[in-house]
C-alpha cells in the first residue's frame, strides 16, 4: 500500500470513528428519553447536528444521573468527565470538519504521487489583514493524535452507557427489549 493510500485510509477510518462516537451519543440519549425502549426505533436526536447532540445528551445525562442512586464520589466523577468529555468532543467535531471539508491536493513529481496536501479551501484573514491559509502535508501518522482521543472517548461514552444500563430507573430492561 502507498503511502497516499495509507492517508486516504485513515481518513476513512477517521470518519468511521467519528460516526461510531455519534451512534454511542444517541444511544446514550436514547437511554435516559425511553429506558424501556416503548417507541422503538427512536426518533429524538436524529436530526440534531452534532455540535448539538453532544450539548444534549450532556444535559440529558447530567439529568439522569441523580436518578441513578450512585455514591456522591461517583457521580460527582461521572459529572466531571462528561464534561471534560464535552470539551474534547466539540475539539473532535471541529477537527472532522477542518478534516473532511479540506481539498487534498496530491504533490506529483516524476509521475508519482510524492506527497498529500490537505487545504482549506475556506478563506480567512489575519487581523492584521494578511491570508491565512490552513495546510498541512499529511502522513499515515497524520491523525494520530485524533484517534487517541477518540478512543479515550470511546472508552468514557462506553462507561457510562453501561452505568446508565445497570443503574438508571428501566435501563437494564433496554438489554431486554433490545
């Protein structure tokens, strides 16, 4: 495999998180709105955008939780990290963005693709009146930093799926019903 193919591969696996991130969001939501799952499959959340979703499911779960009967410790954690959590996903939504509504310009010599330049094609200007110009040359290695941090939230928005699961009023009976 080139190395543009490897590029282009973890974009795709890039997106592919992301959307994974967006599911466990609205099936987050989706909990604590119909525990019992009575109106199966949901609707609500659907057609929010993701800036959106993520402020409410926040709300939703910093709503739930009192509700879930966990020790003050934990739920002060709970409360903390979902916020914490908050913040590196709206850095995450705003990375997507940046990410796949780029140009990517490929860097051809000899005939060959040398290299993968990702652009902005979104114009800004400095304050001091000078274009800014959004660049980089990508590598495999290029989202690493991205996808560490989808994973860590990966493992959070797991954790508390499963604590809402095995504390919220009816959430065990969505294992049932699902």
């Amino acid at each position: 495999m080139t190395q543009e193919e490897r590029v282009y591969q973890r974009i795709g696996e890039f997106a592919v998180s992301f959307q994974w991130i967006e599911n466990k969001l609205r099936e987050i939501g989706w909990l604590i709105m119909d525990p019992s799952r009575s109106n199966w499959p949901p609707i609500g959340l659907r057609s929010l955008t993701n800036e959106r979703l993520i402020d409410r499911v926040h709300e939703l779960f910093v709503d739930a939780l009192p509700k879930c009967n966990l020790p003050d410790e934990l739920e002060a954690d709970f409360k903390n990290s979902f916020a914490s959590t908050v913040t590196v996903l709206h850095q995450l939504r705003r990375d997507r963005n940046r990410i796949l509504h780029s140009a990517f310009i490929e860097l051809k010599a000899g005939g060959e693709v040398q290299g993968l330049l990702r652009s902005n094609p979104k114009f800004q200007v400095e304050e001091a009146g000078e274009p800014l110009f959004d660049q980089e040359l990508l590598t495999p290695e290029s989202f690493s930093k991205e996808m560490t941090l989808m994973g860590d939230v990966a493992l959070f928005l797991n954790r508390a799926y499963l604590q809402l699961i095995a504390r919220y009023p009816d959430g065990g009976r969505c294992i049932a019903n699902g």
